[in-house]
C-alpha cells in the first residue's frame, strides 16, 4: 500500500458563507470537499453557535499549491470580515492517483 501525502485544508464558518465558500474552494482548485455542523467555542470565549447562525467545517484534500491559494483568498476575501478560521496540515491518503491534479474526495 503506498501513501501519498496531501494537504487537508480546514475552514470553520458561518453557514451562511457555505455556497460562497464551496465555489471558492472548486475556483480556486479543489476538486471534491466533505461539509459538517459543528460547534464549539473560541478565545474570547464566544461559542461558534452565537454568530448568525449554525457553523460549518469545509474539510478538502489538495495538493500543496492549492492549499496555499485557498489560504490566501481566505485571508484577503473573508478574515477581515467574517467569523472564519481556517488551518492546514500534511496528511497520507491512500489512492493518492486522485490528488495529482489538485483536490478529490
């Protein structure tokens, strides 16, 4: 079995941001991604749950490049203006033949 590694980039947001968010994210490279509800709560202590609405977690594999022009337009379109936080970190997937081109599921 051989391992490829790959980036998972991680984005917690306001629901409302989802459809914007998702068609940054295929834009922008990413060829698949999983969407859940979360909750939780932050450094000033504000829980996730008191912003408009419910929150989501954005999780998509992609290669390194990818990973890095997510992260960017992240921090120029929504940081200065929305509750976002975003993340990534190196992980091994099986199948790796699906991550070449940029992102899969």
């Amino acid at each position: 079995m051989e391992l490829t590694t790959v980036k998972l980039v991680t984005i917690i947001a306001e629901a409302v941001l989802e459809d914007r968010l998702l068609h940054d994210l295929r834009h922008l490279g990413a060829r698949g991604y999983t969407v859940g509800t979360v909750r939780g709560e932050g450094t000033r202590g504000i829980h996730a749950s008191e912003w408009e609405g419910k929150s989501l977690r954005i999780e998509t594999l992609v290669n390194a490049e990818v990973a890095e022009k997510i992260l960017q337009h992240l921090a120029t379109a929504y940081f200065p203006h929305f509750a976002v936080i975003a993340y990534a970190m190196d992980v091994q997937v099986v199948r790796g033949a699906k991550f070449k081109g940029g992102g899969g599921r």
